[in-house]
C-alpha cells in the first residue's frame, strides 16, 4: 500500500511540483495519472521510489515512510517498485539479455555480463520474464535493432526480472504510435492482473486511462483535482 499525506514537492527554483498531497493506493490497483503537462504527474510517479524527494509530509510504502530512507534502504526500495520510462532507458549497444539482467544483477552482474557468464537461474529468469511481453526471439539482439514497441517491451521484462510489488510507468506509451501503445499498455494491464503488482501509469490521453484504469486520479499544478473510478469520471465529462 502507497499513502501521500499531505506531501508537497517545492524544487529548488522554488516551483511546486505537488502541493498537499493525499491519497492512497491499495494492493494489486492499476491507476492511470492524467492532467496536462507540468501537472505534477511524472513528479508524483518519482516521488514513490525516489527519484525525486518530497519536501514535506509523509509517504508511506508498506508501513515506511521512505522520505526518511537513505541508501541501502532507498536501494531495496527500488528493487521492489520498478520503473518503466517514456523513452525505454536501455543500454543501446548491448543486448537484450543484457539489459534485461542489468536490473537484476547489479554492478557485480555488469561484470559478469561483460564475459557473458550469467546463472542459469539467472538465464532463466530472463526468458521467462521475454516471454510474458513475446519478445523472448530477440535475447541476442542489441536493443536498438528493436522497434520502440519492441524496446518498451523489453524494459517491462527487465522490471520483471526484479520481481517487483510495485511497477511506475512514467509517460510509458507517450513515444509510440497508437496500436503499439494499445499493445503495451495491454501487457502492462495482463501483468498487473496476473501478478497482483499494484501498477500505477502516467498517461497524456484520457481516453486510454479510460480504458485501462481500474481508477483515475487527474492532477493539474501539482494538485489532485480528481481521484475515482472510471465510472465516475465518464458522469462528469
Ligand atoms: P508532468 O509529468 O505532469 O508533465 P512534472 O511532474 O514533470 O509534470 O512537473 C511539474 C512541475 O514541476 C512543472 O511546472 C515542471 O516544470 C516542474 N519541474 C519538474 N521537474 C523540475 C525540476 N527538476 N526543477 C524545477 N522544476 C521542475
Ligand atoms: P559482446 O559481448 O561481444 O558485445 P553480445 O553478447 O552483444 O557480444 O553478442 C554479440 C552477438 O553474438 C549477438 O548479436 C548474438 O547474435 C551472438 N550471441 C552472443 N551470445 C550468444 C549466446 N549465448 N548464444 C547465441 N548467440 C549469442
């Protein structure tokens, strides 16, 4: 469970990136952001593995609040809630296992990768978690011979490999054409169902969010002006 209270962002330059605050994410949810640009969504999304750190009140994950987290604790934070980019975050020239495995293995696996010596758990895991987003023909392709889609589907792979509780989507279909992000956010919804990993997107277009959203929460300047189902949003546009 993820609970905001009362959290505001103010970055350094002094604009609000949130402002007060509240909500609560339970187990197993796939919630959609929406709200314009500069609304606060990708900040709201960092915030809870710590990308970017609230300046005051509490963020709770798991009965912690992590805005008192430091290293090795902000480092196992981020193994249990994965991330998924806009623009895919892979190491270009190396291949997909590789960068499926980065997430996993760490600086120690960076090593052992660079001489191809991965465990076979480790092998393993790797095409399984290829295999749930159909992507597992492409292990020895370098990541940049892959399409967009193809890439997105392979970062969501590489999250898996962690065995997350949580998996953030920031902006994660906003590079891509509309049947492909159809496609990924398919895998992002199946994944969400199958695993009970509590999945929260940021989306530009709220006819997607609309059709993926189990619940909806539109932010506009740093603030959460709607927070419901979908059902709820429909009466009132
Ligand atoms: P969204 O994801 O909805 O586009 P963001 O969370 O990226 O919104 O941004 C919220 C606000 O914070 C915007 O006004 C943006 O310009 C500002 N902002 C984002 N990142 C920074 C930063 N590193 N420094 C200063 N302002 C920032
Ligand atoms: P390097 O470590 O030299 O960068 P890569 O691991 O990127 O090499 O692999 C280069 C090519 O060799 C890949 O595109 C792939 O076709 C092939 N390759 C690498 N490892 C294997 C493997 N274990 N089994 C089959 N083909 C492999």
């Amino acid at each position: 469970m993820i609970e905001f209270k009362d959290v505001s962002l103010v970055y350094p330059n002094g604009t609000k990136g949130l402002k007060n605050v509240n909500v609560t994410i339970n187990e197993g949810e796939f919630v959609v952001i929406v709200g314009l640009s500069g609304a606060g969504k990708s900040t709201f999304i960092r915030s809870i593995n710590r990308l970017v750190t609230p300046t005051s009140g509490e963020l709770i994950v798991d009965n912690q609040n992590i805005l008192t987290y430091r290293n090795t604790d902000l480092r196992k934070l981020r193994t249990k809630v994965g991330m998924i980019f806009q623009n895919y975050n892979l190491v270009k020239r190396s291949n997909v296992l590789k960068n499926v495995l980065a997430g996993r293995l760490g600086y120690t696996g960076t090593l052992r990768s660079m001489f191809n010596l991965f465990k076979k758990e480790d092998m393993a895991l790797a095409y399984e978690s290829l295999k749930r987003v159909n992507i597992e023909e492409k292990l020895y392709n370098r990541a940049d011979e892959l399409s967009g889609g193809q890439q997105q589907r392979v970062s969501i792979a590489r999250v898996l490999t962690q065995k997350p509780r949580y998996i953030l989507a920031d902006e994660p279909v906003a590079s891509l054409d509309p049947p492909t992000s159809h496609q990924v956010m398919t895998y992002l919804k199946k994944i969400n169902k199958e695993d009970n990993i509590t999945t929260i997107v940021n989306l530009h277009f709220i006819d997607m969010a609309m059709e993926y959203a189990d619940r909806i929460i539109g932010m506009r300047a740093g603030e959460v002006v709607f927070d419901g189902p979908v059902s709820e949003v429909t009466e009132k546009t």
